[in-house]
C-alpha cells in the first residue's frame, strides 16, 4: 500500500508543476511611452557631395535624426522630413527597437520607425518598413553624435 502512494504521488507531483508552469504567461510585446533612452540623442549619417546630382560642384548634405524624449524628428538637407510625436516603443530583439506615433504633419496618419543596431556605434533607421536612407545617394547606416538631441 505504501509503493502505491509513493507511486502515485511521484506521478502527480511533475504533472501538478507542469500545469503551473504552462499557466504562466509574460507579456514580450509590451509598449512604453515617450522613446527607449538607449537611442535618444542625434543621430545621422555620412555627409555627401549632392551637388554633382544638381549641377553643382559642392553642394554637401546628410540625412539627420532626432531622438527625444516623446518625439522623432528625421530630416534631410531641403526636404520636409519625418516628424513623430505622443510616441510609444518596444523592444523587437536586442538589437531592434520599433517607435510609432502621429505623424506631425498629418495627424489622421502614424508612423513607424524601426532602429536595427548594426554594430556597437552604428543602426540602420527605418520608416514605415522602408530604409530611410533607400533610393538617395546616402549611406544607410547612422551614427550618434550626440546623446542629447
């Protein structure tokens, strides 16, 4: 009688802590408010002589992002740019990060940026799935320059 219980309850036990465990669930999605402080400060990329693509002898230019604390101001030399506000973040894998928020200057519209840490210095930026720097003569890969924007 006593090998039954004993029986019984080595069956039981491992079953019982599977089921607990199972039950368990972590929220890995969650969205924060405002912008993850690991990519806040100004960022951008390798100035380019333009202005052989205009006529021009020198004519220089580079693709510039801000990070702030609850908005995203991404810009080229002459152009309107990407701006961001009430943004929310999350954290994609340990190297990616996706922000999205309203579209500053069309507010029925938001937006995505998408930061993939390339290496230690370097992230390639993304907008709405779409490499920013994609179909211009800039380098796609940024680089900080400072930490506060």
């Amino acid at each position: 009688m006593n090998q039954s219980l004993t029986l019984s309850l080595l069956i039981a036990v491992p079953l019982a802590i599977g089921s607990v465990s199972t039950t368990t669930n972590a929220k890995a999605a969650t969205w924060h408010p405002g912008t993850p402080t690991a990519l806040q400060g100004h960022w951008r990329n390798k100035t380019v002589n333009i202005g052989k693509y205009f006529g021009m002898k020198k004519l220089y230019s580079h693709e510039s992002v801000h990070v702030k604390n609850n908005r995203i101001d991404a810009s080229l030399t002459q152009s309107a740019g990407w701006h961001l506000t009430n943004t929310k973040w999350r954290k994609i894998n340990n190297h990616a990060y996706t922000i999205k928020g309203k579209n500053a200057l069309n507010e029925l519209h938001t937006g995505r940026f998408t930061f993939n840490k390339v290496s230690g210095k370097q992230v390639k930026i993304y907008y709405d799935g779409f490499n920013i720097a994609k179909g211009t003569p800039f380098s796609p890969y940024f680089y900080r320059v400072a930490k506060k924007a």
